[in-house]
C-alpha cells in the first residue's frame, strides 16, 4: 500500500474538523496521540503537546489559505490534499508517527462526504474589531447588523 492511501483517511478527518466546530477537540486528542510517541513527562510532555498543538494549528491556517484559492466547489478536497502532504512529510520524518496517523480516523471519525457537511449554526455576540472568517460556504439566511 502507498503512503498516501495510508494518510488519506486521516487527512480526510483532519479537514473535516478543520473545517467544523470540533477544531479544537481534535488538535487536542491528535496532540495527545502523537506525544505518546515522546519519553518525556510531567510538565515535560505537556510542553511536547503544546508544541504540537501549535504545530497543528499553524498547518491548519496554512491548510486553510491555501485551500481558499479557487472554486468553493473544491474547497473541502484541497483541504483534504493539504492535510495528506503534511502527513506524508510527517511520516516520513518521523516514521515512529506512521501508527499514530493511521489511528486518527477512529479517535476523530471519518467523514463521508467533506463538500457536503452537516449544517451549522454559528453566532458571534458582543463587538468583533478585525475580520471574522466563515469556513465553507454560507447557505441560507446571513444578517449582519
């Protein structure tokens, strides 16, 4: 089996929580997955997490610029494919992660279909001074005001 078939499913779960409510959920339980692979402990191993837990949160903003561009149509797919070449550059830098990646479907869920999520209902209450950014596309009602 190639590398990429191996990630796909995680990337797959990596882009679906990237693009819901469950972000922060998910960078915690795939942080603490991969610092399983460290000797370290104590306040040791929770600098390891933190570490990693930024590492996932800068790949996400990058995942998400870089899926930005072009159609909407192909916003979740391009996501998706970013994910998988970061993990492929993951495994293969670190080959002791290969079992932890495989594991990040069954800790996440695997999404069946990413261009067509379940609805969502976001609200954001009290004065926003900077942008507010909508991941996917918005349906329905919108009233700003």
């Amino acid at each position: 089996m190639d590398l990429i078939s191996v990630v796909l499913p995680a990337a797959r779960s990596l882009a679906h929580a990237s693009l819901s409510d469950t972000w922060e959920q998910a960078r915690a339980e795939v942080a603490e997955l991969w610092a399983q692979q460290s000797t370290e402990s104590g306040s040791a191993r929770a600098e390891v997490i933190g570490h990693i837990e930024a590492l996932l949160d800068h790949v996400r903003q990058q995942a998400v610029i870089a899926a930005g561009f072009g159609s909407e149509t192909g916003h979740a797919e391009r996501m998706q494919q970013f994910w998988a070449g970061f993990l492929v550059t993951s495994q293969v830098a670190g080959p002791e992660l290969a079992d932890a990646i495989v594991e990040i479907p069954r800790l996440l869920g695997s999404p069946q279909n990413l261009d067509h999520p379940s609805p969502r209902r976001n609200t954001i209450s009290g004065t926003v001074h900077g942008r507010v950014l909508q991941l996917g596309d918005v349906h329905g009602d919108i009233t700003i005001g």
